[in-house]
C-alpha cells in the first residue's frame, strides 16, 4: 500500500521549486527595468550635451527631415531604375550589325538599314566644324554635365516660357541617345524617366567620345538615313570629312526635325534652319559672326535625288524580319526583295493623313497606324504613324492598345469551333463573373437572340456568357494566340471584351485567318534574301515554315456569314466599299482612348488603329467613325483594276442590291436592329447611301493612281 505522505512531499517539491522559478523571473524582470532605464538615463544625459536651441534646432530638425525623405526617396528612386536597367540587357552595340538593300515587289530599290562599321568615321577625324554644330545646336554643355544638364533645362523652360511655345528642347544628347537606342517616342511619365536614369546609365558606362559617336552614327537624318556619315553621302554626295560648314550646319539642323528640315523636300526650310545652327554656334561662343558669315551668304546646295520618300515603319519591321531569317548564315551585307506595294502603301499614308488633318482637331486625336495584308499573306502597307521623321516608334507593330469590341471576333471563333453556329441561341441578360458585372452600351437587355444579332449589334453580355458558361478563357486565349497574334493575351476574365494590348499587325493577323479559309502561317515581308553578289539566301516559296489550318471550313463560313453584315447594316457601314462586299469589326476603348476598324475582303485584310501616344481620350471617336472611313478609302482604291475574289463562306464578291435591301427591311421592321458597338451608333444604311456608294465606284473607275475616293462631306454622310 502507497504511503499517503510521499505524494504531499512531491507536491512540496514542486511548489517549491515554482516559487523558485517565479522569484528568479521577477528579480529578473526588475533587474532588467532597472538597468534599462539607468541605460536610458545615462543616453539621455550623454544626448543632452547636444541639444540645440533657437535658430539651430532649427536646422537640424530639416536636416533630420532630409535625411529621412533622402532614404525613402532612394528606395523609390531604385525601384524606378530597375526597369530602366532592364533595357541594357542583350547586345544592344551591336543592332546594327547587318546592312541590307531593300526592293519593293516589283524589284525597286525603296531604301536601306544598318550600318557597316567601316562606314562609321570616328570622331577624331570629322571636321571641328561639324562637331561645334552639333554641339552648339543639340547640347552645348555636353562635356560639362553627367547626362542630365539641369542649367539647360532651365535656360529651355524660360525660353518656351517667353515664346509661350516650345522653342527649345531640355533633353541632353545623351538623354537623346538613350532614347535612340533603348525606348521609344511615347510621351509618357514612365518613358521619361527611364530615359534620365538610362542618361546616367550611358555616361558611366561610355566615355563622352564614345557617347558622341554613337548619337552621330545611330540618329535618323531623313530620306531614310541612319547617321550623319550616310546623310552626308544622300544630300551632298560627299564624305564626313569633306564637309564645309554650311553644310554641316545643315546636318546639325536634322538631328530632331529630320523630316521638317529634310534638304530634298524643302530646302528653303533646310537653309533657314542651318542659318539658325550658324546662330548657335556665335550664342555658344564655339564661333564667331566672322567665321559663319561666308556660310551665311553661301548656303549649302544639295544632290538632286528627287522627291524620295521611303517606306521607313515598313522598312524598320522589315529589317528586323532579315535578321531573324538571316542570323543562322552569317552573311550580314544583304539585298532583301519585299511584300510592300508602294501604290498601297502611299494609299493608307494619304488616307492616314487626309482624314487626320480633316478631323482630327475635332475628335482629338493625333495619331494613326495601318497595316495591309494580301490574302496570300504578303504584308502590302505599314504606316506606323504620321510622321517618322518627329517620332521613329512604330504604332503598327510595337504598340499594344486595349482592342474594345474588335476583340469579340476570337470569341466567336472559339464558339464557332466548338459547335455553334450563327442561329445559336444566347440570352442577353443580366450578368455577374464573381464582382464583374458588365453591360451594353445602352444599359439595356434583348433577352434571348442568335450569335448573328449579338455580335452584329456588338452586345457585350452574350461573348461574356458564352466564356463563363460554355468556352472557358482558356481556350479563347489558345484561339486567338493559334490565329497570329503574338502580343502576350490576358487570361482575365475581361478579355473577352478587349481588355488585351493587341498591336494594329496582330490584328490584321489574326483577321486575315478569316480571309484565307482558316489557314495561318502565312504572314511574311521578305521573298527573297540575297548577297551582292547574287547568292540566294533565303526564298519564302521554298524555306518558309508550311501554314496550317486553325480554323475548320465550317467555322469560317459562319464567321463570315456575321461579319460581312456589319459593313452592311452594322456600325461599320462608313467602311462599305462601293460596289464590293466586305466584312469587319469596329472596336472602341474605354474613355474613347482607341478606336479600332479591322475588316477584310476577299483580296486584302487591313486593320486601322487611331488614337493618342500619351493615352489622352478623344473626343467621342469610335471605330465606325474615323477608322472606318480611313480604311474605306484606301481600300478602295487598292481594289481598284484587280480581279476581285469572295469572302470565304460568301459566293459573290461584290454588293447585291437585294442583299441590301433586305437587309434595311429587316433593320426597319426591326427583326434586326442596327448594331451598336461598345460606344458606335452610326445611323441606319438607307438608299441615299447605296447612290452614293454607287457614285463613287464610278468616281473610282475614272480616278487616277492615288485621287481622293470622295470629299470628307460625302464620307461623313456615310
């Protein structure tokens, strides 16, 4: 039997040894309070020794300030750097590397890019005089400053300030070069500051020589020129070395306005502008009014090489197609023979251009990109912007804008392949995708109606409905990537209402598939790749990878069989061709920030983005409006003179009137109401409009090569 008393001496023990424990922890814990505030106490008397009264307090409080605003902002000041630096990755000296002679279809010469070295002249044998010019006109204190001259930046702002303009620029040459060599034209916060910390970037990594020479060798000079070595060849026929100084002040006067001053288009201009570089080169103090006055009474004359105007968006993306194709075979000096049609692609320039000046104050909107596909899939046309000369960055194929409603056609066609049809019945209704609740443009619903109402009147729940309830994202991504595009695709939710930054070349793409039956893989620019000396490199009828087909016979029919009614009765009807069936899609952004019309005929696909490089709204433009009608009026007169061939899917190439006509019957009795797209409401086709259409088809059998199809009144009552 357990004797009773050990347990109460076990106890004993243990309450004795957790007195113990919690005497220990309190003398502990009071030991430690007591040498921690006779610590404090004796920092704090130490610290009293430099306590400051008055006016120094003062300053060390904002001095203490600083100090704290200086740590956070360097945190931010790395965090903005970062993506800066990213740019620096890969052989960025080496670009330029190939040089290749480019011809148009037809075999013509339209221009040049790259640079051999050799033809690269240091910048210790150029004249001084050509050296001062630059200097004095683009960043006089360039050997003075570390990349970002705020002395200069200042002299700028009082000097726009004074002229309420901008008369001056406050960007160094080396923020120029960054520019040049790792970012683009858009007039954006973020390209801006990536362009000063890649400025400091350049001048610790370059000696200021070697920064001189690579803005002198790598800036456009105009008439398609890459550096001062080769301007000087195109306008005076003459190397670096052989300059005078009229001459050079008539370079230094290309550097930032190469396509305004460019000699061989307007050379009173260009004279105006030299007589301004002899002015700066007296201000700075590199010359004086003596040594410039025989410049000034003698003005530079140029070689006579006519109105040349090359392709430069086209021949920008067509170089970089022949160092892709040509890398493997080591050969760098090259002939390239080319998709482009000049007559095209002067066409979409011109059409660009008319409808930009004509109404472009009006709908607030500045710029413009098109890219012409032939149903063979030889790229005919890119224009990448108005004017190459201002900005280098090409809006055709680099710039990915949010697509609207014109992204809708690679839902259908995801729908299509899995087992829908046109007559396929969908609700529009109310919808919710987790807190996503999106609606038409007119707030209002329809109830159940076919795919052909729903994407004619552009009604945004039914694509929603058709993702969420029978497709998935998934395979729409995978469709639209299979159809071309190449721009990476959001797999949220909203893509289906156009959400992804597509670039204006994925877009034709993707909707040439459309217009080739289904097959893709046939987009290309360069036919042939040659040496000088006549060795075949490369053939595309014999070396380019074998299309394939995306889309079944089927699906393309019945896509077809939708898309070729928005033209007619839908919110592309300003794009209708006289006397031509087409088929489209109108895309409008939020806020009016991009405004999209991509369509195609049996001949051609060709996509039309127009917009603003800083990402400012327009004025309510939306793709049936301006968009349509720049795409109308070159494509109209591409198919000009050319044997016309159907739609996929569609028997007859050109308009039926009864087609037509059924079609506003239908429109009227209101079976099938005009479509509206996300923001497009273009009025209803009516016969007034057939006429006209038919009016000018006859202007257009009679017109010259490149004449207006109509006047912006005809157009705008369209």
């Amino acid at each position: 039997m357990e004797n009773p008393v050990e347990p109460r001496k076990k106890r004993g023990r243990l309450a004795a040894g957790l007195l113990a424990l919690d005497a220990w922890l309190d003398s502990s814990l009071y030991e430690l309070r007591f040498r921690a505030q006779q610590f404090w106490e004796n920092a704090t008397i130490f610290f009293r020794r430099f306590r400051v009264k008055g006016w120094r307090r003062g300053i060390i409080e904002v001095l203490s300030e600083g100090f704290t605003m200086a740590a956070g902002g360097s945190v931010v000041m790395l965090a903005l750097a970062m993506p800066a630096f990213q740019e620096t990755t890969g052989n960025w000296r080496n670009q330029d590397d190939f040089a290749v002679t480019f011809l148009d279809r037809y075999g013509n010469e339209i221009g040049q890019r790259g640079i051999i070295q050799r033809d690269s002249v240091p910048v210790d044998e150029m004249p001084d005089h050509v050296i001062k010019a630059v200097l004095a006109t683009e960043d006089r204190r360039f050997f003075d400053h570390y990349g970002i001259d705020f002395l200069g930046l200042i002299r700028a702002m009082s000097e726009n300030v004074r002229a309420n303009s901008v008369v001056q620029g406050g960007s160094s040459l080396t923020q120029q070069l960054a520019k040049n060599l790792f970012l683009t034209n858009e007039r954006t916060v973020e390209r801006k500051v990536k362009e000063a910390f890649l400025s400091l970037w350049l001048e610790s990594n370059l000696s200021k020589k070697e920064i001189l020479q690579l803005y002198l060798d790598r800036a456009y000079m105009g008439g398609g020129t890459f550096g001062i070595a080769a301007a000087a060849d195109f306008y005076f026929d003459k190397q670096v070395k052989d300059l005078n100084l009229a001459e050079a002040a008539m370079l230094a006067g290309l550097f930032k306005a190469p396509t305004k001053y460019a000699p061989h288009i307007n050379l009173p201009a260009a004279r105006a502008r030299a007589n301004v570089v002899l002015s700066n080169l007296v201000q700075a103090g590199f010359m004086t009014e003596g040594q410039v006055l025989s410049a000034r009474l003698r003005p530079a004359d140029i070689v006579d090489r006519g109105d040349r105007k090359s392709p430069d968006y086209f021949l920008d993306w067509a170089f970089d197609e022949v160092k892709k194709i040509a890398a493997k075979s080591g050969i760098h000096s090259l002939v390239a023979r080319t998709t482009i049609d000049m007559n095209i692609q002067k066409a979409a320039e011109e059409s660009v251009e008319f409808h930009l000046r004509q109404f472009g104050k009006e709908y607030h909107v500045t710029e413009g990109a098109v890219v012409v596909i032939e149903t063979n899939g030889a790229v005919r046309a890119i224009v990448g912007g108005r004017d190459y000369g201002a900005s280098q960055f090409n809006r055709a194929t680099r710039a990915q804008r949010q697509t609207g409603s014109s992204f809708k056609p690679y839902v259908y066609a995801t729908a299509m392949e899995n087992g829908f049809t046109p007559e396929s019945v969908i609700s529009d209704g109310p919808i919710s995708w987790g807190a996503w609740s999106p609606k038409n443009y007119t707030r209002g619903y329809s109830g159940r109606m076919s795919l052909t109402t729903a994407l004619v009147k552009s009604i945004n729940t039914v694509p929603v409905r058709l993702a969420k309830d029978h497709l998935s994202i998934p395979p729409i991504k995978a469709m639209t990537e299979a159809m071309g595009v190449e721009s990476p695709v959001s797999s949220h939710k909203t893509m289906v209402l156009g959400t992804s930054g597509l670039t204006v070349m994925d877009q034709a793409t993707g909707y040439s598939v459309l217009a080739q039956d289904g097959i893709v893989g046939t987009r290309h620019g360069i036919t042939q790749l040659v040496t000088h000396s006549g060795q075949l490199i490369y053939d595309y009828s014999k070396d380019a990878p074998p299309p394939h087909r995306v889309l079944s016979e089927q699906a393309v029919a019945s896509m077809n069989s939708i898309m070729v009614q928005i033209p007619e009765v839908g919110t592309a009807r300003r794009a209708a061709l006289p006397n031509i069936r087409s088929a489209g899609k109108t895309g409008t952004t939020q806020s009016y920030r991009d405004a999209w019309y991509v369509g195609y005929t049996g001949n051609y696909t060709a996509a039309v983005w127009l917009g603003n490089d800083d990402f400012s709204p327009t004025n309510n433009m939306t793709g049936g409006s301006l968009p349509a009608m720049v795409w109308q009026r070159f494509m109209a007169y591409a198919h000009q003179n050319i044997d016309l061939k159907p739609i996929p899917g569609i028997k007859n190439p050109f308009v039926d009137p009864a087609t037509i006509a059924k079609a506003e019957e239908a429109a009227k009795s209101g079976t099938q109401q005009p479509a509206a797209d996300t923001v497009d409401r273009p009025p209803v086709l009516s016969s007034t409009t057939t006429r006209a259409l038919r009016a000018i088809a006859d202007v257009f059998r009679q017109a010259p090569a490149i004449s207006p199809p109509a006047e912006p009144e005809t157009l705008s009552a369209l």
